[in-house]
C-alpha cells in the first residue's frame, strides 16, 4: 500500500502540488499517492481527521487554510511558530500532528537558486498577511541591511515588524511612506491573485535591483511587468512553489528530491500554455 498524502484548500483542483510530488515520488522511488481535498472553509479539522482515519500520512496546506492548520497541530515546529501558520502536516507514529511552515526556506532557496543574494542589501516586502509573515524570518536569517514591509494598511505592517524585531533590522508602514531605492523588492500580497498593481511609486528600483512575486503564471504578473518596465530583473514564484514543496517532501520522506527538473517542466508547461492560450 502506497502512503497517502494530499494538499488541502478551497479552491484547490489548481494546484500544480499533486505534479510536483508525482514527479518527486518517481525521481526518488518513492511509493505515494497524492491527491487533493477541497475542503469546506467552515470545517478543515473535520476534513484533515477524515483523511488521517482514512490513512493519511501527511499534507500541504493552501489558502485558506493555513491558520486552520496551525490551530490543530498537537506539536509544531520553530519555523511554523515564528510563521503562526503551518503549509505542512505530519502525522506522527501515535496519531499525532506535526505542523511545519516550508515557505520560507522555498522563497529563499528560490532566490538563492537566482543568485539573488540578501546580505547587506536593502529588502523591500509588499504586503503584511499570512503569506509574508511565513517567509520574514528566513529572509532576516540572509542578513540584509535593512528590510522593509510595506503594506495598505500601515498598522499591519507595522505589528510585523516589532514581531519580528529580534531577527533584524526590519521596520514597517503604509505604502505611501516609502521612500528610497531598494535591492530586492519582493511581493507577497494578493494584489497579483486579482490583477492588480499595488499603489508603488516609480524610482523604487536600485541600479541591478530585483524584483520578486510570490505569484506565477503562464504570463508575467502585472507587478512583474511594471517592475520591468522599471528596470528590475523579474522572477516569478513557480520555483517558490517547487522547493517549498521539496522541503515538505523531505519532511515527510527523509529524502531530498532534485528541484531541477521539475522546475524545468513546470515551466514549459505555462510556456506551452501561453502559446496555445487564444
């Protein structure tokens, strides 16, 4: 019997997860299965202790479910407390739940696998909700000279930065006070997810600066556009995506899969997709 694994949200029969650890599971000679849940928005306890009576082994965890996740893990991970979301779920020998957070341990070895280095630079972060708050501490493990969160709503981004103060020098504030030029400007609020822009001010960019989101597609986000325009060097969030699944694939296998290759699919994938899209 090959051991159960599935990603969990609502919406969720997008998910590139179920061919990424396919891929994972063949490279690695792994008997698995991995599938989808969608479970309902109401009640994702019930839906995750159906699986595990079911034999679950373990899940990746996908809006907007994360807090959820978090919730019920009976033991959690340094990284998922400091997250105060979890994206990985383990079940244990005793029946019990771990919870883990790969998401920023994926974006920094994305950025890393770019050559896209942090130290001593200054970090710009769009967004202050589940998603950034996940990836602040690997990203302050880089050592930039300063990172900055950006954010709507000021008073979130503010909060975020004093909970994440000891890291680093971090600070935080509306949209409209930025001011300066920034090495690395990363994106990681929903503004992708429906098309928009967030309200950026031109000059944001630093000579050779690089500008990431956390969103993919088959085209180019419209930040990802602008920041072009701009003159950043623009990456997309597939190969977040591939190596937080990676890192769960460890947590649940105790083998490291090669990210290579399957980010080479994916990405010929959306390639293919573009050009047959009308």
């Amino acid at each position: 019997m090959a051991d159960r694994y599935a990603v969990f949200g609502n919406p969720v029969a997008h998910s590139k997860s179920p061919l990424i650890h396919a891929a994972f599971a063949e490279q690695t000679g792994q008997m698995l299965e991995y599938g989808t849940v969608e479970a309902p928005t109401s009640d994702f306890a019930s839906a995750w202790q159906r699986f595990v009576q079911e034999g679950g082994r373990g899940a990746n965890v996908t809006v907007p479910f994360k807090g959820e996740a978090f919730a019920l893990s009976d033991t959690l991970s340094h990284r998922a407390r400091r997250a105060q979301a979890v994206n990985t779920l383990i079940v244990g020998g005793n029946g019990r739940t771990y919870g883990d957070n790969t998401d920023g341990v994926g974006l920094a070895r994305d950025l890393a696998h770019h050559g896209v280095t942090l130290k001593g630079k200054r970090v710009l972060v769009v967004g202050a909700g589940g998603a950034v708050r996940g990836v602040l501490a690997p990203l302050l493990e880089e050592k930039p000279s300063e990172l900055v969160i950006a954010n709507r709503t000021a008073e979130k981004a503010v909060a975020l930065a004093d909970a994440f103060s000891a890291a680093g020098r971090v600070s935080g504030g509306g949209l409209e006070t930025l001011a300066g030029r920034f090495d690395v400007v990363i994106n990681g609020s929903s503004a992708s997810l429906a098309g928009d822009l967030p309200p950026l001010p031109d000059g944001l960019f630093a000579p050779g600066a690089t500008a990431y989101d956390m969103m993919y597609g088959a085209a180019p986000t419209v930040f990802l556009r602008w920041a072009q325009m701009q003159g950043a060097a623009p990456i997309d969030g597939l190969g977040m995506l591939v190596e937080q699944a990676a890192e769960s694939f460890f947590l649940w296998r105790s083998v490291r899969p090669d990210t290579a290759p399957v980010r080479a699919t994916l990405r010929q994938a959306l390639e293919n997709a573009l050009e047959n899209s009308p």
